[in-house]
C-alpha cells in the first residue's frame, strides 16, 4: 500500500471515512466533533475544528458516496469546480466560500491534500497582532 503526506493512502478515490478524518487530525490542534448527531455513524456528520477557536475547516458526510466541505476562496473555488468533476458548490454551506469535494471522483488525493490544508489555513484563528486597529 503506498501512502503520501501524512500517512494517508495514495489515491484519495480509495480512501475510507475514518482515513479521512485521520488525515485532518493530523493538522496542528484539530479535533473532531458530532454537533448535529449524538452518535458518530456512517449518517453523522463530522466537523474537523480547529481547537483554539472551534471553526470547522471540513464537513465530511456521506451523500451519494463519501463527501467533504472545504473552505476556499472564491476564485480558486471557481477553478477547482471546472477543473474536477467531483468539485461542485458546497451542499448546505456557502457556495461561493465552501466546495464540495466527492471522494470517489476525479480529484487525485494531491489536490484533495490540498484543499483541505487551503481550509485549515483559512479557519485559522486571526492573530490579535494581525488586527488592524483604528
């Protein structure tokens, strides 16, 4: 079996739910939450959080197969969804900043790596030293 960055298998198209919520564990200070269900099932939707200030930077459910929201900028969001297939406007989040990203599809797990440390980074608590202040 061939892994890639942190330990996940090569391929996101072969990758399992517990694989990718593995996979986001592995960013600094992130945990996984159930806030919508009482009982962490193949229904139950998993928010990745960042632990200091609670934003989710990736939903993962199942819809039709394995998916998973990430954050995105609206443009690369916009280019990620005519490059891939398996990238489409964000079920039940904000589809100009959120993208839906089909595991079984044609976004190779690279990509998908991609994306999710895109979210992460984006989520991340703002520093008090980068406010501007009036």
């Amino acid at each position: 079996m061939l892994y890639g960055l942190h330990g996940l298998r090569e391929g996101a198209h072969l990758m399992t739910r517990r694989e990718l919520i593995d996979y986001c564990l592995t960013y600094t200070d992130a945990y996984e939450d159930y806030p919508f269900d009482d009982i962490s099932d193949a229904g139950a939707w998993t928010v990745m959080r960042h632990r200091l200030n609670k934003k989710g930077f990736a939903f993962i459910y199942e819809r039709e197969g394995l998916c998973i929201n990430l954050k995105c900028e609206p443009l690369r969001a916009d280019f990620l969804r005519q490059l891939y297939a398996g990238v489409t406007p964000a079920y039940h989040m904000n589809k100009v900043h959120w993208n839906t990203v089909r595991i079984a599809s044609d976004v190779p797990a690279e990509d998908l790596y991609g994306m999710i440390e895109h979210s992460w980074q984006l989520t991340l608590a703002k520093s008090k030293h980068n406010r501007v202040t009036a």
